[in-house]
C-alpha cells in the first residue's frame, strides 16, 4: 500500500501463441495376420489429426497410454512398423514446441483380424447337352459348389467367396460373376476366387479358378458273346480285353479307359472290376455283363452299355 501521492509502474508481457488442435479425428487402423499380431503404420493418422498446422510451431507424438500422451513421455520411436495385438489403444498428442503447455490429446483403436487365404482349384465338369450341343466344350457352373474348396480350413461364417473374370476385378472386389456361371471360353478357362474377411474386406486374398469342360465317353455296344464249350462243363474263359475295341469305337484309347462289371452298381462307381480272361459263373447259362467307359481326365465322365455272355453246349454228331 503506498501513501497517497506515490505510484509505481511496471511492464508485464503478455504473449498470446496459437493452440494446437486435432484437426480430424484419427481413423482406427485395421491389419490382418494369423498371429493376432500385426505391423501398423501409426503414422497414417499425422496428416488426419495434424492437418497443415505448422511444424515450426507444432510437434505430434504417439504414445501407449494416456499419461504418457498428457505429459509427452515415452514417445513411440517406431511410427512405421509398429507391431500391436487386436484391441491396442494408441494416443496422440499435439503440443506448441515452445512451451509444451498448450496440449491436445486423441486416441484410436488397431484392430487385427484373421488372415486369409484362397486356395486355387480345379473345377471340372462333363460336356453336356443342356444348350444343345454335348461336344463344344460350354457348360453352366455352379460356382459355389466349390466355396469350400476355395476356403479350405477357413470358416465359411466368417468369410465370403465371389468370383471373378479377371485379377483387378478379384482385387477390387468389382463385378462378381454370375451364379450359376456359363464359361465362355471352350473346353478351359481361368476366373479368379476372392475370399475376404467379413469383419474387414482389407483382408482378403485372391486365386486362380481353372473351369474345365472334359469330353463326354460313349458306351458303344458289344455284340453278345456266344461260344460254343470244347469240353461241355458249361464254363468258359472270356477275354474281356479283347472286347475293349467294341467299347470305344472311335473313341481315343489314351483319352478313356474301358472296364467290365458284373452289375450296373459296380458300373457306375466303377468298383469290383472283373478280371480277364473272365469265366462265367453259372455253366450253361446267360449272364450280363456291363462295361463302363470313362474319360482319364475326369472319371466322372463315364458311361455304361451291357452285353451277353453264354456258354453252349457242343453238340457230337451221332453215328449210326
């Protein structure tokens, strides 16, 4: 307190400094890896929150926790190849390079999902006749009879398969093919399988589809097989082998294979071939015998035809 009459001065400076702020809030990170672990690249998020603030007058750092990020310790060295587990919070902080007092504070989340893989697979079906014509090599697909080829071990609840006409398209995720899907390239074509996860479609892998149309087989007909017995005990060894050329007509002996069957259920799982020479199980007697020809590169390919076998007695002249 001073007298009346006295005074005193003095000079306070008085400094006004721009705060920081968080321009944008920081996006959550997504990685994908069959650990639980992943790399991140933290520094995604400085052009978001940091904006075009003056790096002069600005410093942004990262942090593991929110102490650390109020009171700028323990920085994050490693911005680009950060390695976190599913659910770790990352904070941010702002601050004035000069006094380190003006302060904001943000945080995100990384989050890691399961990885994925999407195997290749060979889908091949039978020419048929649905469009009209069994030999040119154009059929419909059912492409989601092989999803779970596509998947392999992978959960199907968790993940999702399209298909593709090209690998941009797979990788984009863009124009998935119709199904059921017509080839429209002859006989072979590739497509291409994407399998992404539900939970982030940045996950996600890509594979090659071989659609292959394999020839259709003809079981042409064997003439019936009559012999007549050279000792009359009724039973006869048939060379099966020798009636393959009957099967195939003028189908490739390399392209398809020929076999014999005492059913139509053997035939057609072509299981229980019977051996030649072959001998007939009931003497005198008629019995079937089925063939089954089937194409070598797609045994699904087949097709079954029957004939006859039977043994006759040999009849002796009289003589008088």
């Amino acid at each position: 307190e001073f007298a009346p009459g006295c005074d005193t001065n003095d000079e306070i400076l008085v400094e006004f400094r721009n705060s920081p702020q968080i321009i944008n809030p920081p996006i959550n990170l997504a990685g994908c890896s069959p650990t639980g672990m992943s790399v991140f690249n933290l520094a995604e998020n400085t052009p978001i929150v940091f904006g075009n603030q003056d790096t002069s007058e600005f410093a942004i750092t990262y942090h593991n926790s929110q102490p650390d990020a109020d009171t700028g310790d323990n920085p994050i060295s490693n911005l680009t190849n950060y390695n976190a587990s599913d659910g770790e919070v990352i904070y941010i902080r702002i601050d004035d390079i000069a006094t380190e007092n003006c302060v904001q504070t943000t945080s995100f989340v990384l989050n890691v999902f399961t990885a994925v893989t999407s195997e290749d697979v060979l889908f091949q079906l039978c020419d048929n006749d649905d469009d009209g014509n069994d030999t040119n090599g154009i059929v419909e697909f059912n492409l989601s009879d092989i999803n779970l080829q596509v998947l392999g071990t992978q959960d199907p609840t968790q993940f999702t398969v399209s298909y593709h006409l090209n690998t941009i398209d797979a990788d984009m995720g863009l124009n998935p093919l119709p199904n059921p899907y017509t080839n429209t390239s002859a006989n072979t074509q590739e497509i291409f399988a994407r399998v992404q996860n539900n939970s982030n479609i940045d996950c996600y892998d890509t594979s090659i589809i071989t659609l292959q149309v394999d020839q259709i087989a003809i079981a042409n007909i064997v003439p019936p097989q009559l012999v007549c017995d050279d000792d009359n005990d009724g039973f006869w060894d048939f060379d099966l082998l020798s009636l393959k050329s009957f099967v195939l007509g003028t189908q490739s002996t390399t392209q398809y294979n020929v076999s014999f069957y005492n059913s139509q259920a053997d035939a057609d799982l072509g299981t229980n071939i019977l051996p030649s020479p072959y001998t007939n199980q009931i003497a005198f007697q008629q019995e079937t015998i089925y063939a089954r020809i089937e194409n070598v590169d797609n045994t699904n390919c087949f097709d079954t035809s029957v004939f006859v076998i039977e043994v006759f007695n040999q009849p002796t002249a009289a003589t008088f």
